[in-house]
C-alpha cells in the first residue's frame, strides 16, 4: 500500500516566503511539490559538484533576468541550459531594448501591434528597433572574435564578457565561471542574427561540442563521486539535452525539480515525469525528485526568492 | 492598439509575500495576474458591502481550512459559497477527523488503500471511520434541530453554532455573521449523512431558498449603491451559483478575481473568462476583474497571507 | 514490472470512423484511450442494467443534442445525470431558440455583445430573448402541474412529456423512459425560473428525491446482479452524484469511462482518476475503465459516431 | 462587435471520417476547430508551393509513421521540420526496432522497467537494444558518406536514400524530394550516435545551414508569388524554426493550423496563438490560420485520414 508520510498540517498564517513554502510542503497538491521542490533545491545548490538550470521558458521577458543572475552571481548553478530565446532577449536589453507590459485589453489586434512596431509575447510587447539595435552592437563584437568553430558555450562567453550591462545574466555566467549552453542555437533571433553577420567568415557554432563537454562534465562527476542536480524550468529542448548528457555519460542526476504545467499524458517530453526518466537512467532511482506543476513566472521566483534571502 | 500600460520591471530578490506579489505584478504572464489579484482583493474586501468567496477546490483537505477561517473571522469576505466537500471535511475534522499525506510513489494502489480504510483525493487519504464519526456526531446535532425546511445557510448555521472546535471555517463563519451557501447540498457526503438521518422526519434542505437569499443580497446592495466583489477559487457549481445571483438582480460584480486552471477553449463553466461573464452581466464591463491560472493551493494562500500579513 | 500488452501497431489509412477508433486502441497515448474507451462502452451498452451518462460540458450548445438524442432514442444509456444548463439550453432549442456561432476574431467585446441582446458561451451566443420566450412557454407548462415536491427527475419527465419539439433530448429521455436526473437543480437559469414561476405555489423541486431514487436503481442493480456503467462526460457535479449512488449502494460501477481535459494532479474532482475512484469504491477495483483526455465536442461524438454506425 | 457567422449546426450520426470533420466545422469549441483546421488544410495542400509540416510530439513512437508516410507519398507536403526523436525512432524502426504498448496498470515502476531493458515513453517502451542495432546499422551507412559539413536535410536524405523499410517516412521523404529538417539535430540519440561514431572524421552536421535552405525556399515562395502554408504539431522548436524563416524572409504563412494542448497564458511558444505569430509577421494577417486544441495522436490522424481518403 501507498505508504502514508504524515498528517496535512493546516497552513499558518506567514509573511516570509521561506516560512510559507516550508509550511505548504506538509499540505497537498502543488503546494506540497512547492515546498518539497525547496527541500531538495537546497540540496541540489549545497551538496552538488554539477548543478544544472534547464531553462525553456521567456524566464528573461517575463522579469526573472534579475534573479536569475543574482542566482548564478551567488553560483546556485554552474550550468545553464537555455533556449536562444532567453539569451537573445538578455542581450536585448544589454544593449538598451525593453520589454513592456500590454494591456490585458479585449483587442488582440496584432496586426495594429506589427505596424506600430511590436512583437508580442503573450502580453509583453518587444519592440523591433530593438533587434536592429542588438544586431548592430553584436555585430561590433563579433569583429573581435576570431574565425574558428566554438561550441554555444564559448561564444555566449566571449560574448558575456564584452557586455557592460551589470544587470545581465550572459554577463554574470560569464564573470562567475558559469556556462552557458543553448542546444538550439540556430533556432533563435541571436542565432540567425549571428549566422547572416558571419556568414561570409569563417566562424561556426556547433552545438557538437557542447554535447562533448556537458558529458564531459558529468563524466567528471561520476569519476570524482560528485552528486549532481539539476532545476528543469519549462522542459523542451534545454531538458532534453541537460538530461540526454547524463544518460549518455551513465551518471543519472541525484537531485531533479521540475516546473511545468505540462501533463505527462500527452506524451510530450516537457510533461514526461521525472520518473519516466528513471527508466532512461537519466535521474536515478533512489535519487530525489520532484515536479512542480506551476506557471515558472510564480513558482521559479518563489524558490529562488527561499533559497536566498 | 492595444495599449501599453509601462515596461515590465526586473523582480527584486524579496522575502516578504507581499513585496513579492507586489513587484509580480510588474512583470509577465500569471505572476502579473497574481499582483493584479491582491491589488483587486484590496479593493473587494475594504470597500465592498458584499464580498463572497466561492470555492470548488479541496481547500479544507488541502490545509487552508486555517486561512479561510482566518479570512472570515477578519471579516474579509461575508459570504461563502461553497461545494458540499469543503463543508463536509470541515466537518469531519471538528469531529476529530484527519487529513493524511500519502507518499509520492510509485505505485497506485487504491485497492489495497481501500482495504485499509483509506479513500484518496490525489495525494491525501481519509479514513472511513472517520466519516461514521461524523456521521455519529452530526446525528447528535441533527436530534436538537426542527422538523422544518432550512436553507443550506441556516441549516449550515444550526450546525455551525454547534461546533466545538475552534479551527473550523464553518463555525468561524456562524460566530462572525458570514453566510455559507451549497448549491449542490445533496451532491457531498454531508447531505447524504443528512438525508439519511433525517429521511423519516420533515426535516428537509431547500438550495431555492439559498438563491433567494443571495439574490436579495444583491438587490440590497444595488439599492444602497453598495460595491460587490468575489472571490472565485476553481470555478464549478459556486462560481455560477454566485454569478447567477448577480445576473438575475442585475447588480454585475464590480470586482472579480478568479483562481483557475481550466482554459476557455474548451467551453467548460469554470475556464469561462471574467469576460464573458460581462456578456452576462454577471460582471461590471467598466470594474475590475483578472484571472490567475494556477494552482489553488499555490495562489490562494500566496493571496490571503499577502491580504492578512 | 508493467506489463507490455503487444507492439504498437501503425494506424492504417480508414475513413470509417469506427474502423480509425479500432485501429487506435492499439497505438499510443489518447488515441490508445479512446480505442479503449469505445471497447469499454460497447459493453456497458450492451451488458449492462444500468447505464449512466453524467453531462457536465455545454453539450446541447455545441451542437451534440442530436447525437445525445438518437443514443437515447436507441437505448444506449438509462440514466442521464446533467448539470442544470443543458436542460436549459434544450428547452431553450425546444421553444425555438438557436445558439450562434460567432466569428473566431480579434475582438472580444463582451460589452457590445450584451449590448445588441446576445450572452456568449466562448465562441457561441445565445440571445436573451430567447430565455425571454422560454420562461413565457415554461409557465404555460408549469400552469399544468400539480402543487406538490417532485424530484428534478419526475418535473423533468412531466416537462419532457409536454414538449412537441422531437429533437429535444428531454422529450426523447421522457417518451423513451429513461431519467434525467439534474443534482444541483437552482444552479441553473431552468432552476431560476422554475422558482420565479413557482415562488407562491406549493411546487418544490427537491434532488434529495433524487439521491434515494439514484440509489435504489444501484441496489436494483445490486440484487439482481447486473452489471453498471457510466460514462463521465467533463466531471463537475454530475460525475459526484452518479459516482456517490454507487458508493451508498456498496455497488461499484463494473465499467466507466471518462472524458475530461483536467489533470489529477490539481486536486480537483473532474480530474480524479478513475483509479481514484477505486479507493472509494465508486468503481470496481476488477472493472475496466479508462479516461480520455480530450475535448468532448471531438471524443463524444466520436464515440457515439462509433457506438451508433 | 463581434460577428455572428451562423447557428450552431447539430451533429448529423455520420460515418465517414470526412463528414464528421464537415460537420464539426458548424458546431463549437475544439470540434468546430477541427473542421476548420481540415478546410484550411485543403488550401494548404493544393494551393501552397511551400507545404510545411512542422512535428515536434513522439509521432512515430505513437503509431502514426504510415500516415506521415502516406503524407509525404502524396507530396501534401514538401518539407518535414521535426525534432530529432522523431528521425530516430523512425530509423530504429527502419532497422527492425519495435515500439511495445506498455499495460495503463497501477504499478509505475520504472526502475524495474530499466532492469528489463526498457525506456519508456508514457505507456509506450522502447528496447535499449533496439538503439544498439541502430547505431550499428548507422555505422555502416556512415561509412559510405564523405566527410564534409552536411545540413541536417543533407545528412537525412543520404541516410533516407539508403534505408530500405519502404514505411520509413525518412525514405518516403528522400525518395519523394521532400526535405526533412531537424533544427535541433544533436538533441536526439540521433544526433548523439552521428556525433559519437564521425568525431574523429571530419564529417560535421551545422544546423545553420538548414536555416540558409528553409529561408531561401521562403525568399523563391514570395519571388514566386507562390502561396505558403503549414500544419504545426505540437510547437517547440520545429515550430519556431519554420516560423522563423518566414520571418526573416518577410513572407508570412498565408495558412496556418496548429495542433496543441498548450495555452497560451504561460507564454511559452508552443501555446503562442497563430495572431501572436501575425505581429512577428509570422503569419499573415489577412491569412487563414486555426489551433485545435486536442492530443495530436487524434486530431493528426482525423485530419490526415480525412484529407486523403
């Protein structure tokens, strides 16, 4: 029989945030996944060697930027997964862009938004000029750089390291020894924007290599009896291959959380239980796990927010 | 166009759930809605003359009994309308019932659980003694009552004056004045328990009795120019019970805040948009209203101590 | 170890729905469930005494009230367990009424809508003089009616038997003898009228006298051995009140099946799974069952689509 | 205010796949999505030169390879963007590699499913094995091809070419001359062996040259004046990858229908309404596009079945 762990202990009234998320892992539902996610949260940013974010979500568009950095600033994590998209708007802002909050109005008229200049994000509106900006100033740092084949990693380095911009999270990785990887590269406005400046050099991206050294790290960890963790945000490609690298390497991640709003049912990899990942021996069976199903925009702030202040 | 309302600002590192909330509703998608909720709240339980919560989820098994009591002994709503299981497990706890957690496991087996004892509501279980004590107990009350036709509110009333235990919404609601409502009365354990002690007496509960009770409500509060405000925790049979009074008044909410996960497109009552419930006057076209798509159990406490703390 | 059950065999090019559903059941994730769902319902329209359908969805607005028709009409269910609105809305389509579709555009101005009469229902309106002429024609039928408490199965059978619109399922249900059971009668523009029509008559409506009713067939059911089914159109109240008869009865359902988009990981009870339903025996722990997680405007009239030709 | 296209149509008791599809089209919520998605892709293929399919869920896992397959024969459309799992399971196939229907039992124990050799997609394993003999079938067909810088369509048509399961839809692409796209190539065990068995060759796979090739089918399309369409199952980065070649090409899909279950209030990509594409000029505003929001295992082979039979 399912084995009982306790009673339901009834939530007090709190103000600290820590002190609600620890009350809320004795109630039920996703409230408990909630408080159980910072259990092992702080397991995974004390005890880890390799301590992985996999970020999928617009974690940067939708005002987390801040506390991500502060997060690798404070090396909660020493590997970022990310989609393009997360480092093509950080550098957006980097270099002046914004993002701004629409209206939450009855008119979805985004015709009259294109021609007035705006992309949209669900109801966060970027401007165009904004990407001609970025495309410009990237294209002075990319003159810097010589023509060679770098893996994600490296050129998101040489990049974070030419940024000015303190708020930055490509910037913050970079100065704190944090890698940042992005599995998809050519599928973002960064990627596309660096391949039609380089074009005519020969400079490459190839995500090859970050396949060889995020392996390679997890190798390391398995030889040095590291545990390792890993905080899935979103699911999509950066889960994939945060996770793929561990079966690879048959290192099977000790500590996983995972934020979605995605059910396992459909049978897509974002809302695949962590457990299913047992039988691929990416997280381990006797490991510690837990998915949290919460829009990121609430969960991942409230986690961060326990774990550092 | 749609109108920009400022750009979305990068959330500072917080401990208090109220700056928390505050500086969410800065930032993007549901953590926005969430800030834009107890900004609403604010409004709805300071200057309005009718202030209902309707709740469809587990709250009682789930441990907010606690904050709900709480809410209503600070008189921050004044009417409660609610599904007969939050009523019954509140019940079941005065009577000295439990709430117990189940292990996150791997297996699901609900029929060894059952040969236990234990009947499951996803990751909590109840013990069937426990329901014979309730209905033990309730019998005892039931025997001081009169053979008449009650509504839900004053039946629930009777009962709620009866209690001992300190901890329980239901007698907080009966001390401090607030009204609970069951719209679906024989659809929960306490209305059967009820119907069957009461089955050879003329004791009977009438729910057309309670909308008359909540439609005068709203009339008082239209002739007095009072403001009205809801609360909307999971949608189902309390949403459209509360909403339906405002329709047949002609008295739309001036306020609505909704806490779901259910999406529009699929036409059900509780992903129904606070819009569409304007196409039914149900709520003011010119008030304030937002939804927030997440968890009960994650929101509703987030927003309570937000209100409380 | 979990079972393999055979090879996920490729579906084959079909045009017979039937044939599409057969070849279903033996791929993968809701395509399987629905194979398997229609397996489960040809038993439980075949084999069993009892055969329920509890109907949560707007299922009359979206136009399945012709398929939900013939399947009474052909006896495939005895019991219909609804919410309140869509009684209503056949009535409403019984005196005349239409629901129209409006157009999947940008706008949406619920304000305007109401403004030019109309109430939406996500992409369909109706009109409010619709509901104008049903009351009208409602007091005409309720002038009929003795003063006395019926059950909302007996008011809906006299209703039914005075209609002349042959489409209406509620005629169908009555001339073909099968119940329409409604748990939370006043939670509905039905109840409402019914009880402005009424309010100084002696005429009540009391679902109590449908829970001993709903009953007694399960312990029918019981005695003699017969085998019962359900199927769960969306959950809500309707899926309660058919599942607690079986649970007072002692008499678990033998088969059910479930059409629901909620997942159980919310707490919430149209999402609680089927197993779940096991721990308290409302479905047997030998029976089959099994959940769809689709839209029901596409999985019902598939099913019945498959059942019917 | 928002217009009114018509009444709801009832559901007529149909056979035939394609009637059901017609009939949807005049009902409501998903089914009449359905009927919408089915007209427009009926524009999509005979009207389009550009013919997208864009896969990212499990479709091979999932039972529909023939109907891909039979797709690609029929040329309804000319270029597949997937995520590599798809190619992968494809070939695992192709070299005799099965996928087992896993029993929907209580016991979800995947470390004793791992201990048998098997991996498991949500009720759906695969053989470790069976990965072994692909990537010694790989091996073989690597040693043939010269060691150069392919684009993901490059890498597959060689590897298509050389298959000879004839219901590999890989070969039926390559044998067809339709493209087959993979934006994120090294994020599959695809990608994992190719890199593996060519790293000390000089044979490399550079997605940035698939992004160069899908822009310059955009670029001839709107030279042409030729009309775009296409059909995205599922989001993640096959659709944005095809969605962003529009882009940059400034040739916005005249046709577009999306498959999903994801909403569009978390702000991820994969919920981003088809009118969010319309202000990244994605999508044409003036163009017809609907989302269906159901499991792809139903509404792909609905809508398949119903275009080609």
């Amino acid at each position: 029989m399912r084995e009982i762990e306790g009673v339901v202990e009834d939530l007090e009234l709190e103000s600290n945030v820590k002190a609600i998320l620890r009350g809320m892992a004795k109630t039920a539902f996703n409230a408990r996944r909630l408080g159980e996610a910072l259990s092992i949260l702080e397991k995974i940013t004390t005890e880890c060697g390799l301590r992985i974010i996999a970020v999928a979500g617009a974690v940067v568009p939708a005002g987390l930027r801040g506390l991500l950095r502060e997060a690798l600033n404070r090396k909660l994590f020493n590997v970022v997964v990310s989609t393009g998209a997360n480092v093509t708007h950080d550098l957006l802002m980097a270099f002046g862009g914004k993002h701004y909050r629409l209206k939450l109005s009855d008119v979805e008229d985004d015709g009259a938004l294109r021609a007035k200049g705006f992309c949209r994000i669900y109801d966060v509106a970027v401007n165009v000029e904004d990407f001609a900006v970025m495309e410009k100033r990237l294209r002075g740092i990319l003159k810097d750089l010589e023509d060679k084949t770098y893996s994600t990693r490296e050129i998101l380095k040489e990049i974070g390291l030419r940024l000015r911009d303190e708020r930055s999270f490509v910037r913050a990785a970079a100065v704190n020894g944090c890698d940042v990887v992005v599995p998809a590269f050519y599928d973002s406005i960064l990627g596309v924007q660096l391949w039609s400046l380089t074009q005519t050099r020969g400079l490459r991206v190839l995500e090859a290599l970050d396949l060889s050294y995020l392996v390679d790290l997890q190798f390391n960890a398995k030889r040095q009896g590291d545990r390792t963790g890993i905080l899935i945000v979103g699911g999509g490609g950066p889960k994939n291959f945060a996770l793929q690298s561990a079966l690879i390497a048959g290192k099977p991640f000790d500590y996983a959380v995972q934020i979605t709003v995605d059910p396992p049912y459909y049978g897509g990899l974002s809302g695949a239980t962590l457990r299913e990942a047992v039988s691929w021996e990416k997280v381990l069976e006797k490991g510690e796990h837990c998915t949290v199903y919460c829009d990121f925009t609430i969960a991942l702030p409230l986690l961060l927010s326990a774990l550092m202040c």
